[in-house]
C-alpha cells in the first residue's frame, strides 16, 4: 500500500507559467516532507523541505503547501523554467524514520 | 567539495550471482544510505550507516548488506540475485544520523538481472 502518492506521471507547462505538483499521503504520522528534483542520469537533488508545525516553506521560485488536514501537500514553481524540466519526487517521515517516496511526476517545461 | 560518486555506473549480473555496488561519500559527510529504485517507481530504502554501524533499515532480506569503511565510504552487496533485483541503486550521504535528513545522492549504479 503507497504511503505517498503523485497522482499525475507527467504534467506539460508553458515556460513562465505556474507549475503545481501534487502529493497525497495516508499515514498522518508523517511530519516532514520534502521534493527532489531528478535529471536523467543523475541521482536525485534536495529542493525544498517543509515540517507539519508549518504549512507553507518558500525558497526562491520554489513553494511549498501543506494541507495537514487533507494530507495534500504540493510543490508550486513559479515562473517556471526550463532548466526545471525533471522528475520531481515527494518524500516523507515519521519522527526519525527513513523517507518514503512518491512514484515521482515528470515534468515539461515548453519554451 | 567532491560529491557522492558511485561505482560502477551499469552493470549486468546473471541470476544467483553476487554483486558489490561501491559509493564515496561527499566530503565531511559521516553517513551514508542506500536506495533501491526499480522502473516507476521512487527510491525505495534499503539501510543506512553511520560510524561503520548499520543506524537503520527498510524491508529488504539480508541478502541485502553493507559495510561502511573508516573514510565513510561504502558497499552494498547484494547475493542470490533475482530478476526483481533489477533496478537503479542510489547511495546518498548526509551531515547527520537522522534516517530523514536532506542527503546528496550519487547518479547511481544501473544493475540488470538476467
């Protein structure tokens, strides 16, 4: 059973729109959640992290949204680029536990 | 600052062999941790290390196992190797012993089971 979900596998935005990438989760337990940014043939890169005594974390173009009530939390671009062009994975805990990942959603970014 | 590199990038093992899988942590970094990501789907857990000690582990057999060594630096080995082992083994190193930090990843190594 998915902990974590990112519902959408791809989504296609126009360069210097808004992009919104969605997560859901089932385990209200979880209290820390962050988003990774992968380029093919590399690992995985740290974007943003946001704790459950917060529901909104900024850095940059990046913003992060968490909905602890609908256990929704999602990753908003803006404007996008298309060096943002990446699979995008969310990611949670519990307390010290290791992270559980989204399927992760690609992204395009179109010039 | 060198990043977490890994070892090899590709490889192609035949089912029931062994394979050692190898990752140089980032500079300054104690702590290093193993993923598993098979086609679709995210990086799966697999242990962490910190200090040479085994700090934690997902739901994988103990075919699945490590060393760190005194330069923080590691090894995953995996034995009896099945079909479904198929996937991209991430290393990531960190700062700290927390099991959810932040951490750096390499570009992993891209075993095929055959």
């Amino acid at each position: 059973d998915q902990q974590v979900k990112q519902n959408s596998p791809s989504l296609s935005v126009q360069e210097g729109r808004i992009s919104i990438l969605n997560c859901d989760y089932t385990n209200s337990m979880f209290d820390y959640f962050l988003w990774y940014k992968k380029y093919p043939a590399e690992g995985p890169t740290f974007l943003i992290s946001i704790s459950s005594i917060k529901d909104k974390n900024e850095d940059g173009r990046f913003t992060v949204f968490l909905n602890k009530s609908a256990k929704h939390l999602s990753l908003h671009i803006v404007p996008s680029q298309p060096g943002d062009s990446a699979v995008y994975f969310c990611a949670a805990s519990e307390r010290n536990t290791p992270l559980v990942f989204g399927k992760g959603t690609r992204l395009s970014v179109i010039a | 600052e060198t990043g977490v590199t890994q070892s090899p990038t590709h490889l192609i093992k035949t089912r029931g062999q062994q394979v050692t899988l190898r990752c140089s942590s980032q500079s300054g970094h104690n702590t290093v941790s193993w993923y598993q990501q098979a086609l679709g789907q995210g990086p799966q857990f697999i242990f962490q290390y910190y200090r040479e000690e085994e700090n934690g582990r997902g739901n994988f057999p103990p075919r699945f196992s490590g060393l760190q060594f005194p330069n923080y630096s590691s090894e995953l080995n995996v034995n009896a190797l099945e079909l479904d082992d198929s996937a991209l083994y991430l290393c990531a190193s960190s700062l700290t012993e927390r099991l959810n930090t932040e951490a750096f990843f390499g570009q992993g190594t891209r075993l095929t089971v055959v």
